[in-house]
C-alpha cells in the first residue's frame, strides 16, 4: 500500500509525532509505502516530499507575538481552512496516487482541508484522533480556571460564558478564535463530511465522540498504541524511589503529586521533565522540605535508567490522557504504574496487577497508593511482573499491524 501521513510536524516533537514514526517504520517493514505531508518546520526530518509541504505558522503565544499582522491573518485563516494544505495535498495525491490518507493532528494547522481534497479525487480519509479539539476549544478539553470539561457542553454554551473561563492561553482573543473555529467545525460538520473513518487510541475517547461528537460506532475504531520491547530486558534493580516523567504543568497533576509526598513516609521522589509550572514545583517542594528531587529534561538513555531503578512509575494526570508512553514504558521494565483514573488510564493500568489507580487530583489517596507499594516491596515486584506480561500481549508491533491492516481494509473497501 500507499499511504500518506498528514501532520503539522514532521519530526519528533511529542507522543503524536513519536507514534506517527514508529507506525510508518512499521507500516515500511512490512513493505509499504509511507509519504509525510506536513508544514515547513525547521526542524522536520529530512523528505523526499518536502516540496509539497505547506507554510508553518506558530500558533504559541510566543510564536503569535512574533508574526506580521498579515502572518497573523493568515493563521486564524488557515484554522477554517488551509488553501495552501488543499492545493498542495491534492498535487501530491495526483502525483503519487496513494492509497489512504491519514491526518494525525491536523486541527488549527492544515486543518479538515486535507481530507477534502482527498476526497474531491476519491481517496480514503482516516484520521487519528490524539486530543479533544473536536469536542472542545481546548485540546486538553480544560477551561481556564483548570476545570475539566467533563460533558463537552462547549456547543451547547453561550459565548460569552465560554470567553470568561479563558479556555486558551488564559486569554479572552485566543478563547474567542478557538471558540469560532470549533462552532464552524461543529455547525459545518467538516471532519464528519470529509473523514471516512477515525481512530481512537483509547476507549475512552472513542466513547466521548460516538456520544459528543455523535459519531457512528461503525465510524471509529479503538487502536491503542504499541511498544516494541523486544530488546528491552525486565529490570530487577529497585533504589526504592518512585519516578515521575512528564511536563512541569498543571493538569498532570504534579502539584498533587507533591502534596502527596509531603505526608506519610515521605518515600524518594524524582520528578524529570520541564514546563511552565516547573520553577513553582521547585519553590513548594523546597519550602515544604520535601524527599524530591528536580532532574529536568532527561534524554533516552538517562530516563531509560531512571526507569529500571525505580520502585514505580506514577501518572498523576488531571487531564483525559489516552495512553500516555510513560506507562508503557515502565512496563517495558517490569516497573509498575500508579494512574490516576481518568481518561484512558485505567484501561491499561490495571488494579492490583499491573498497578494501582487512585483518584484524579486527590493527594491523599495517592499518597496511601504510593505508601502501600513503599511497604510492599514484593508486591511492587510482582505487579511489575504483571505488566511486563500484559505489555508482550496486548501491545506487540505485530498485532498493531494486523489490527491497523484490518482497518484499512474496511477503509478502502477491499482486501489490501
């Protein structure tokens, strides 16, 4: 097969980005074709294709102050449609004739314009779901006061009580175009007319669009991602600390994390990552003289290291996560996973075998999970044990492939 890969990046930027190569250079060993589509971004990788890319725009704060009035134009523009991602994505399809075209994050960048043109000659539309922005201004479907959005009434509110809760950037402008765009997608059903099939990485987010987006169940498929641990080797070693690894912010719950480490034993925490939430972690954690320790951005191999040694990982997100990597990491060591249960999390952190669950954003619950598995050594071990089994089960390359196979049969129609 030939398949087109459509993204707003084209390197390894996140999760999204992560997955989108790992499944193209599993799609390539099997000998099929995989063409990115994608904006100009300095730092792609390098494609035979790039010609065909399209003008990135930084939609950040920080990249919108930077723009020309016009650049600014063009960029609120290009979140209703991309008539460049059009013009140049149909070329490409009539240049290389591919099989499926398949979105993964396209929203507010090259926008539905890509499966329109698609569909114009007759091309198969798939897109992989990886957020809220659909259901909600906000991807993470949180508003500005940190609430989470949890019956997606976005469509259903006035606009005016939406610009108060400041659901983008915290800023009234940002929220106001969010808003426009997501009535415009809502009331035009562009993904719905344009997008044959969409995939979704966890059950929980299928759910929320056949509900909230009143998709056909027929229309979306559950694909969990995969982790090829292969030559990974099950760590034995145990220094007895936990592990967070994750963005310093908000809704991942590390300010709950930290409260729940000031009470009890106090057991070793190390927290690796950076964000913009970072310095005000370090300031509570020193004030309250907490068993934490800050390591910032850690590269592969360093995290792989904290990985192995640690006791467990834990997830203490506040936001609707899918499958966050990190979970499947540790299982990839024999590490278990505390989670908080929200989102997608507790369909692959199961309780009292691979892990243990606890209540989204309540410290002192999570702090009686960390605790039990500070005490239980064994037991920690014996989870461990578990996920590493449930991880070469359930979440094998091969049987991602022959699941993704499956789809795209039913997408196009016919045997491929």
């Amino acid at each position: 097969m030939r398949i087109i890969f459509a993204s707003t990046f084209y390197y390894r930027r996140g999760g999204l980005e992560a997955y989108l190569f790992k499944v193209k250079e599993l799609l390539e060993q099997h000998g099929h074709e995989v063409i990115p589509f994608s904006t100009n971004h300095y730092k792609n990788d390098q494609s035979n294709y790039a010609e065909y890319f399209c003008t990135y725009y930084d939609l950040s704060q920080k990249g919108v102050s930077q723009h020309t009035l016009s650049s600014k134009v063009q960029a609120v523009m290009n979140m209703f449609f991309n008539a460049e991602a059009y013009r140049n994505i149909k070329n490409l399809c009539t240049d290389i004739k591919p099989d499926i075209v398949q979105g993964f994050g396209v929203a507010r960048s090259l926008s539905y314009s890509i499966f329109k043109a698609a569909k114009s000659i007759n091309i198969p539309t798939v897109m992989r779901l990886s957020d809220y922005s659909l259901l909600c201004p906000n991807i993470l479907a949180m508003d500005g006061w940190g609430e989470i959005c949890s019956d997606f009434a976005c469509s259903r509110q006035n606009l005016l009580k939406i610009l108060r809760r400041k659901c983008i950037h915290n800023s009234m402008a940002a929220t106001l175009i969010g808003e426009l765009e997501f009535m415009f997608n809502t009331i035009t059903k562009t993904y719905k007319k344009h997008v044959d099939y969409f995939i979704a990485p966890s059950r929980f987010l299928q759910r929320a669009f056949i509900k909230y987006f009143n998709l056909a169940p027929e229309r979306i498929i559950y694909l969990p991602i995969f982790f090829d641990c292969t030559n990974i080797q099950s760590s034995e070693t145990d220094e007895g600390y936990f592990l967070y690894a994750g963005r310093m912010s908000r809704e991942k719950g590390v300010m709950t994390l930290l409260r729940a480490a000031g009470k009890g034993n106090r057991p070793s925490l190390i927290l690796a990552g950076m964000g913009p939430k970072e310095k005000e972690f370090r300031e509570y954690a020193d004030k309250h003289n907490l068993n934490v320790r800050f390591v910032g951005f850690q590269g592969f191999k360093d995290l792989q290291s904290l990985i192995k040694n640690c006791r467990a990982v834990i997830v203490p997100s506040e936001c609707y996560e899918n499958s966050p990597n990190i979970v499947l990491e540790a299982y990839a060591y024999g590490k278990p996973v505390i989670g908080s249960y929200i989102g997608g999390i507790p369909e692959i952190v199961l309780e009292r075998e691979t892990g243990l669950t606890f209540q989204a954003g309540n410290e002192n619950d999570l702090n009686e999970k960390i605790e039990y598995l500070y005490k239980h050594k064994d037991i920690a071990r014996a989870m461990g044990e578990n996920a590493r089994v449930f991880l070469e089960k359930e979440w094998n390359a091969e049987k991602h492939y022959h699941r993704l196979m499956e789809f795209y049969k039913i997408a196009k129609g016919h045997d491929v």
